[in-house]
C-alpha cells in the first residue's frame, strides 16, 4: 500500500541482544507498570516496548526523537533509530540518517526498522506531504499525547500492514511513555520546559522559542525565534546543560549549542570556536572535536545560505558569561 520513496540496499547490523550493549539511552515505556507497552498488527500480533528479555533495551522517547527497540514474535527486534547501533551521529550507518522523530507536540515520523519486516512508516506525511494529499490510506500516523503520554493511531509496514499503537476493542491495549518527561510534577502538557526540570517553572534568563523542550534557547527541531533547531545544529534537545561543570570532559553530543567546551559556563571559551568558521560557509564538518557531526553547528540562525557571521555569533549576547543549570 504505502511505499518508501527511496530505497536502501541494507546489510543491516544484526539486532542482536550483543548491540545493545552499545546503547546509551534508556527506556521509558509503561511508566505506571500496567502492561501499557503493546502494539498489536494483525499479520504480526503483539509488539512489545518494553522487552523483558534485554537490559533496558525497549523504548525510549525524547524530545526530538525515540530510540530503542520493540519486539514482536513474529518480527523479532525493530529498531527506532541508527543511533542505538552507530551512536547519536549514526555514524557508519548503511542507511545513513534514519529513525522516528517526534515534533514538540507529540507527532511522530520517519521510519523504523526491522529485518524481518522491512522499514515501518510513522506517518503518511513521510511520503505525501504534511497535508498528506494523495494518500491511499488518508490522514494517517502515530502520535504521543504529552498529556497522558499514551500513543495513539497507527503505523504502515508494506510486508505486515498496519501496526495500531493504541485501542479499546476487542480488548483494550495501548503503548504510553511518561507525561512528566523531566519529572518535575509538572505535567508534559503544560510544563513549559518539559524536558528540564523546573518545578517553579521559573525560566532561564535567556528567551525560549517556541518548541524549546530542554529551555536552553533553542528549539528542538524547527526554526522558531531567529533560531536553528537543536536536531540541525548537532547538539540534543532532550538535555539543557552539561552533565559535568569540568571542560571538555563529557562527551558528544554537545548538550546546550552555546556551550561548546561543556563546562556550563558561556564565555570566550565558546565564542571562541567561531575563529576558524567565521566568514565561510557552513564550515563544521572538519573542524576539531566536531569532525562528521551532521547539522550546521555553527550555524545559529539557520539561514539557507549558511554562511558564518554576525547573525550567528550575535546569539551570544543574552547569553554571555551566564550559567546553564541541568
């Protein structure tokens, strides 16, 4: 029914329970230990979130993506993402680029994986636009709702059909992940930084954009504010700050865009960077630490010309010689 407009001759990296081992994200599927973590597909059966045959390995939603692996009995493992197996720049990947991305009010897109099943499509707007015009199988997809954190709608397989994430009948079932993402009693829906912990919800001193889930300054993934998306630039919209106060000892992802030498202070330490891109265009690939990270890492505002200069490095100004907090 639906198919992938482009086609990746995959000799895929078994998803073996040996590769989780390389996994750095942890799940967070069924958080009220209800059984909230199945799918169900009628060509497939029931696919689980949440396996419990490997070491935190199911599931794991963020604000910009998911990760993780569900597993199905007739499928076996499907993979969210290339970073569970390549790292978070999914570097090496035979596919490239790949997993499902989640927008800041909770849609899903893009793609999973499964060797036994092929890819698994999250939204018709993959393919037919965000009207999703043309689409043989109408408005279709999945999404999470950031009050309940209970997925809904359903996914397309072009070998197994449909993979619904949620229903009442004939018995009822449903994946869901946390509402309180940074779990500070506010709830995901009406927490204004639900990814940064903020009981107060007091606000940092710097302006938050819209789709900022972390409150660092910078949306998750879409220009908002005069400002590129954390997914364009490199750095991880799930985390506002340094896991560490010492320089250059945590390692990529950078976790704020400012905070180039993660030691949560933004100084001349930072700006600094901006010496050898400054004036060229979008120069980051071959430059130090930064080498091969995809995104323009230097490109602040985003601008499609992507040149590196005053609007970029003037970003700086409401942030110079503060402080981030985790």
């Amino acid at each position: 029914m639906m198919m992938r407009l482009w086609a990746i001759p995959l000799a895929f990296v078994a998803l073996a329970l040996a590769a989780f081992a390389a996994a750095v994200f942890a799940e967070n599927i069924d958080p009220n230990n209800d059984m909230s973590q199945y799918a169900w597909s009628e060509n497939a059966g029931w696919i689980n979130a949440e396996p419990a045959n490997c070491s935190n390995c199911g599931v794991q939603v963020r604000a910009a993506d998911l990760t993780g692996y569900m597993w199905g009995e007739n499928v076996g493992w499907i993979s969210m993402s290339c970073k569970n197996s390549y790292g978070y720049y999914c570097t090496g990947s035979p596919g490239g680029t790949w997993g499902v991305n989640r927008s800041y009010s909770g849609a899903l897109s893009g793609y999973a994986w499964s060797e036994n099943s092929g890819w698994i499509n999250m939204s018709c707007t993959n393919n037919y636009g965000a009207s999703c015009t043309g689409s043989p199988g109408g408005t279709w997809g999945v999404s999470i709702s950031p009050a309940t954190g209970v997925f809904s709608g359903r996914g397309w397989s072009d070998n197994k059909g449909w993979i619904t994430f949620s229903a009442m009948s004939p018995v009822a079932y449903q994946v869901q992940t946390t509402n309180d993402f940074d779990a500070d009693t506010i709830i995901n829906n009406v927490d204004n930084c639900p990814f940064w912990s903020n009981t107060a919800q007091a606000l940092p001193s710097w302006p938050i954009p819209a789709g900022d889930s972390d409150c660092d300054g910078f949306p998750d993934s879409v220009l908002a504010g005069g400002k590129a998306g954390e997914t364009y630039i490199g750095t991880d919209p799930s985390k506002s700050c340094a896991e560490t106060p010492g320089a250059n000892n945590d390692p990529l992802p950078d976790t704020n865009p400012m905070d180039f030498n993660d030691d949560r202070i933004f100084n001349g330490q930072d700006s600094g960077k901006f010496g050898g891109p400054f004036g060229s265009f979008n120069k980051h690939v071959s430059d130090g630490p930064f080498a091969g990270i995809p995104g323009e890492r230097f490109n602040f505002n985003g601008d499609a010309a992507g040149v590196i200069n005053g609007q970029d490095t003037g970003k700086y100004q409401a942030y110079f010689n503060k402080t981030c907090v985790p």
